[in-house]
C-alpha cells in the first residue's frame, strides 16, 4: 500500500462485527450494502501522521486453535467519522457488483515436518484383529479381491490397472506416514511433497538391521495430456482422469515417487528431483510428470508410483514393498533411528534428519466491497480536533447495512489524507 493519491484503490481487509457474523448466517451477505469512513485515530493538532504498521487495531490475530481470528468485539466502532458532504449524512452505497464472492487461495509456505509430528504406522489388509486395518478404508485403497485383482489381473485394456504406473497400490502392507493437522493448511500442494525415509540396506541372520540408505520420495502429477505444462504449475492436487478412475472425481491426491526406486521414464539422466522446490516446476524447471504406461513407438516407459499423498488428510501411504518391508527404526549405527511410540501405537523417530517437507494453501471465500470516496465527498469530519483548513486522515472504514449499523470494519496499515478534490477507492475485504 504506497502512498495515497488521486484516483489510487486502497485495499483493505475488515472483520466482522459480533452483528455482521450473526446476520450473515441468517441472512446474506448482500446485507453489506453502504459504507462509512473514520478518523477516530486522527489529532489535527500534530502534523505528524501514522505511518505504516503504527495504527492501532480493532482485535487480535490469533484464533483457536491457533488459527486467524477475523472477527471484532461488540462495542468496536467508530469514533469520529467523516461526512459524506456539506450535510450531516456519513454512509453512502457500496457499489454495485460488491456482493460477489470469491475463492481466494493463500500460500501459507514451506514447512519441515519430524518428530512428534510426523509419525508412521505399518497397516496390514490381512490383520482382522488391528484397529489400523480401517485405514484402508479411509486411504481408499483396494480391499475386496475383486478390486485387489483390477490391479494385479486385470490390463488397462480390461479396465484394470496391472499393466501401468498403478499396479502396486493393490498392496497388502502399507507404511502411513502422518503429518500433524497444526504442520499444514487447509491442503498440502500436491507439487511440493519431499519424504525422507531411512531403508535398511541388510540384515544379520537374526534379522537385525546391518547397514541403512536414505531414500528421498518426490510427489508429482500425472502426465495424462489434460493440461498444459502451464496449467500443472497452477495445480495443488491431481486432477487426471486417472485419479478419476482410482479414487473419484475430485478427490485431493497426489503421487509419491522416488529415484531409489525408478527414475522418470526409467532414464537414469533424470531425476524425480528436477523441479522440486521451484517456481514454475513444470512449464520452467522440467519436473517430471508420470507415465503411466509403455508406449514403444515414442519412448515413452511407464513409471513407477509408490505411493499416494491425501492432501486434506496429511497422510501419504507408502504402497512399494522395498520401503514397507525395509523400513529402519532402530538401527544402532545411526542415531537418527531412535524411535518413540505414542499413546495410539503411530512410531516417529526422535532425530530431525528422517522428516517429511511440505507447503500448503489456504481457500479463504472472499467478498470485495468497493467503497468510493469521490472528489467533493468525505473530506469533513466530526472529530474534536479538525479544524477548517485540515486535510482529513482516513485510517477505517466500516461496512453497515441501509440503517448504518456496523457489521464490519477494516483498518488501513497508514493514515490516509484525502483533500477534497481526491478521488480515492477503498477496496474492502471480507473474509466469509
């Protein structure tokens, strides 16, 4: 937010009051129909004005659990507020359109996940007795032998899955890896997954674990000729018809896929590694997307998924058998393999070196209400202190319905003057 001029748009984010809340539940937002605009923070009498980041706010941040608080206290207002023009009359209409609402997604960035909050358990189909063999269920993984066998029996041809890049996750064994709720937003960016995992290398006769490996596991999309490279940058989960067919329409997944296994296209001059991490991975930066089967004439190899990362859920399930059945904990000769258990039975592993990387987004529906202020219009205020030849100092803005009652307010970081000929638009945010 630069200085503010002539015909400059200002936007500003308001919360809503105790009454804005209750009435937008019962009612709609089009109740957001007219605006007023505050100098309550404003002493004419120093020259000195607020600058950026000094205007006092209305609440808090911080809300439960420890997400964003967008809501104000009953008895917030507005002090001192300005006149729309020679009358006494402060409110004037929104304009028209300021009723829409809108998806916004917010990067909440790159987070490290380990320890406490990144814990693993090993499921198994065939265990009737574990309370985790319901996670199979939940994963939507094939449990019934008529749908095991579309990815072991049945070809792409038949409508199965046992010739392309899906056929392992029909598997019996399954590490789930879980990733705390307060580690991520609302749903992890399927782009941007990196696991590392500790596999064991060998084994005494007695099964002890002799020598480990680390296998880094990339999450990456399908390459099923749907969306541009473009349009894959833009994408934080799956949506191929391939992840149609496996789990239904518009379910949030990704695929895990690692070099330790296969390398992209089965070239071993690639990397599942390319693009991770970037801007633009895939139409700049050449990440890889999967193959999902052989095609001779073009050189086209099929890939390898291991696994499959649930977004919303913050679980990936590792389906390849060389991670489930070689899995370390506790390998005496590296200290990051210390492994604790806690009250559910989910191990994690007490070093910092095995941990899972992830970034997130938030979807925030947002409403844009516009509020003009145009020349010969609020440059008059009632605060105690103005006097004739003052500028006034705009710092809020509140929305109110017909009758002027206030169910939201905004702040501006800055005071803002506006002298009597300045065109100024406010651009107000609500956050539904």
């Amino acid at each position: 937010m630069g200085f503010i001029s002539s015909a400059t748009t200002v936007s500003i984010t308001a919360k809503l009051t105790l009454a804005g809340r209750q009435r937008l539940l019962t009612q709609s937002n089009q109740i957001l129909t007219h605006f007023v605009l505050g100098d309550s923070d404003a002493n004419y009498r120093t020259s000195g004005l607020l600058s950026t980041g000094t205007v006092p706010a209305n609440s808090g941040n911080l809300g439960e659990n420890g997400g964003v608080n967008d809501n104000i206290d009953v008895g917030v207002g507005i002090k001192n507020k300005l006149y729309l023009d020679n009358t006494q009359i402060n409110i004037k209409p929104v304009e028209s359109g300021s009723n829409v609402v809108s998806n916004t997604t917010v990067s909440l960035g790159e987070t490290v996940v380990s320890g406490t909050n990144l814990t693993y358990a090993l499921l198994n189909k065939n265990d009737g007795t574990s309370s985790f063999t319901n996670y199979f269920e939940s994963l939507r993984l094939p449990i019934l032998p008529s749908k095991k066998n579309l990815f072991t029996g049945s070809t792409s041809a038949d409508g199965g899955w046992a010739d392309t890049a899906f056929s392992g996750l029909a598997s019996d064994r399954v590490l789930m890896l879980s990733i705390n709720t307060d580690s991520y937003g609302e749903l992890i960016d399927g782009k941007s997954i990196k696991a590392t995992l500790p596999i064991a290398t060998g084994y005494t006769s007695g099964g002890d674990v002799t020598g480990i490996t680390t296998y880094d596991c990339y999450s990456t999309f399908v390459n099923s000729g749907q969306f541009s490279l473009v349009q894959q940058d833009g994408r934080y989960k799956d949506g191929s018809v391939f992840t149609d067919g496996l789990f239904g329409s518009n379910f949030p997944v990704t695929y895990m896929v690692s070099d330790n296994i296969q390398r992209p296209n089965n070239d071993v001059l690639k990397s599942w590694s390319t693009g991770y991490d970037s801007f633009k991975p895939f139409s700049v930066n050449n990440k890889s997307l999967i193959n999902t089967k052989n095609v001779t004439p073009t050189n086209i190899n099929a890939d390898k998924v291991i696994g499959v990362a649930y977004l919303d859920k913050g679980l990936i399930a590792f389906t390849d058998p060389a991670i489930v059945d070689n899995i370390a904990t506790n390998f005496s000769g590296d200290t990051e393999t210390g492994i604790e258990t806690n009250s559910f039975g989910f191990y994690y592993y007490t070093g910092g070196t095995y941990n899972t990387t992830v970034d997130s987004i938030l979807n925030n529906l947002v409403q844009n209400v516009v509020c003009i202020a145009g020349r010969g219009e609020f440059f008059r205020s009632n605060n105690p202190t103005i006097d004739i030849n003052d500028n006034v100092r705009i710092s809020e803005v509140a929305l109110t319905d017909v009758t002027g009652e206030i169910l939201a307010i905004g702040k501006a970081d800055r005071q803002i003057i506006k002298k009597k000929n300045d065109f100024v638009i406010f651009d107000v945010q609500v956050v539904i």
